[in-house]
C-alpha cells in the first residue's frame, strides 16, 4: 500500500510540474503590454526604481501599479504584481501570478525563492516558500512555511483558501496537503500523505507518512512508528519509533519507561494481558487508590513528626537558665 501511495504521489508531482511548465510557457507569449516599472532612478545601479522597489530579469514585476517594497529577480518573477506589496521573489516564474485585489490586505508579504515557488500564488499572504515548486500551488492560503523540493506543493490547490498556517521542512514534506491547518512537518517526505488532514506534528523522515485525514496526531521517527494503512489513522494519538518491546494490543495496558540507558521503552502492566474490556483501567484505577492511600498515611507521619519536634524545641526554651545582668562596680 505505502509504495502504491508513493507511485501515485510521484505521478501527481510530474503532472503539476508539467502544469507548471505550461504556465511558464503561456507567461512567454502572452502580449507585449506596456511596462508599468516607472524610470530608474538616475545615478542608481541597474534595476533600481522608486517605492523600495528592485526588479532584475525578463518581465520581472511587469505589471507593477501602486505596490509598495517589492523585489523580483528572475523570469518573469511576480509578473502581475498590480497593487501587491513588501513580496519577494527570487527565480523563475516566482509569485508570478501575485497580485492584491481591491483595497484589502492580500497579496503581500510573501517570499519565495526557488524556481516555480509560488508561481499560482493569487492573493495568499504572509508565505515563506524556498525550493524549486515550494508551495507552487498554492492560491489564496496564508501564513504557509515551506522550506525544500515540493515542499506544500499541492497545498490549497482547491482554491478553498482554508490550508493555513502549514509548516513544511523538507522535499516533499506535507506535499499532498490540499485544506489541512496547523499541520507541521520536518523531514523529508514527513506528513507526505495528509490531504485534510489538521494538528498533526511529524518529526524525521517519512514520519506520518501514511496520515490522510486524522487530526491531532503527533509521530516522532520513522512511518512504521505506529501509524499506518494497516493500523489506521487514530485522532488525538502520539506515536514514537524504536520504543522497546512490542506494539500495544487491544486489551492490553501498557506503561512508558526509561531504562538505565536512558532509552524509552513499553511493558505490559502485570497481568493485564487478555483482559475483558475496561479491566485493564480499572486495575489501573485500583493501583491509584493504593498510591493516594500511602501518601496520605505518609502525610500523618509527616505532622505526627513536626508537632514532636515543635513540642521538643518549646521545652528547650523553657529549661534555659534565665539572663544574668552584669553591674559594673566602680
């Protein structure tokens, strides 16, 4: 199943690549329309114009109007800036398609660096994408951080604008996401499958490799660490690779611990294998009962103790011999 997942998603890759190619192609012949950039500014180096704004590479910034601090360098890098503002692009075809509409605050503050980063950008804002096709699908979403080869590609590809607040590190991390929010992952292919997918963290290569569509699921290590298209996505879950000992059966309660190694490992509680349902919990429960019952006699101990002792210092004071003053004779 995961290497179907993966052939599936490498083809979804070259078809958005082959996409991105025809994108650029039309860009190239499209009309010559009049230049919007305003003159250099005279005594300057090449490719410095007003309003902060720095423009190197063919059609770069072509249709700047009324935006503000933007700097486009390379083919037809932001390209339709219009009243965009404080965008950076940094390749070929980056924010090509950027533009703020109206009198809002879309548009701006994105950076991108990388060829094709952000090239179907619209009106999203507040993105970071460094890499070749980083987050280059991306249309209205905002507040995205993509760093790597693919990173968040596929994210809003809807349109939906939904797919906020994503952190992608590594080529291909999160590259599925179409609506997910709050997704964060580091490492190479890490969350590469989630689509909607919310609140999920995954740290290492591959890890969460197979969430689609949980929620608030958190993974640490490899994808065989618990989540799988054989155990299935579980809400509110963490999981974590190389855990000593077996998997957790159902029935079965289980405790972490740190061995002498300082390694985290699992183990059954004491015969709680094979239990009915609920069983397991309410040993566990029985085990609290008995650890409460020890601190609180602990607890008595404790003040049967401090009252001796208070007692003990309150006869030392009254067995002191009282003060003598001493007169000086003449």
């Amino acid at each position: 199943m995961k290497e179907k997942k993966k052939i599936k998603l490498m083809k979804t890759r070259l078809k958005i690549f082959t996409t991105v190619l025809s994108v650029l192609a039309c860009c190239a012949f499209l009309p010559q329309m009049q230049a919007q950039l305003p003159a250099e500014i005279p005594g300057n180096p090449d490719g410095c114009y007003p309003a902060f704004t720095t423009a190197e590479g063919c059609n770069a910034l072509h249709q700047l109007f009324g935006g503000l601090g933007n700097t486009a360098v390379g083919w037809y890098s932001n390209f339709l800036a219009g009243d965009a503002s404080f965008n950076t692009g940094v390749g070929a075809g980056t924010l090509a398609l950027t533009s703020r509409t109206g009198v809002g605050t879309e548009g701006n503050s994105n950076t991108a660096v990388g060829t094709a980063a952000m090239i179907l950008n619209l009106s999203g804002s507040r993105n970071t994408a460094v890499g070749t096709n980083a987050l280059v699908n991306n249309m209205i979403a905002s507040e995205n951080n993509a760093v790597g080869f693919f990173a968040l590609d596929n994210n809003d590809s809807s349109g939906s604008g939904l797919a906020n607040a994503n952190n992608a590190f590594g080529a291909f991390a999160l590259a599925s996401n179409i609506d997910g929010t709050f997704n964060s992952a580091f490492g190479d292919s890490a969350l590469a499958g989630v689509t909607t997918g919310t609140l999920n963290t995954a740290l290492g290569g591959f890890a969460g490799f197979d969430i689609d569509v949980g929620n608030n699921i958190n993974v640490i290590g490899l994808a065989q660490s618990g989540v799988s298209t054989t155990n299935g996505e579980v809400d509110n879950s963490t999981y974590i690779s190389n855990i000593i000992g077996a998997g957790v059966d159902a029935g079965t309660a289980r405790v972490v611990f740190v061995d002498q190694d300082g390694k985290l490992g699992t183990t059954a509680l004491p015969n709680t294998g094979n239990l009915p349902s609920g069983q397991p919990q309410a040993m566990l429960n029985g085990k609290v009962k008995e650890l409460q019952a020890t601190v609180a006699q602990q607890q008595k101990q404790i003040e049967a103790l401090t009252a001796g002792l208070q007692k003990v210092s309150a006869q030392l004071e009254v067995s002191k011999p009282a003060p003598q003053v001493v007169t000086n004779k003449p």
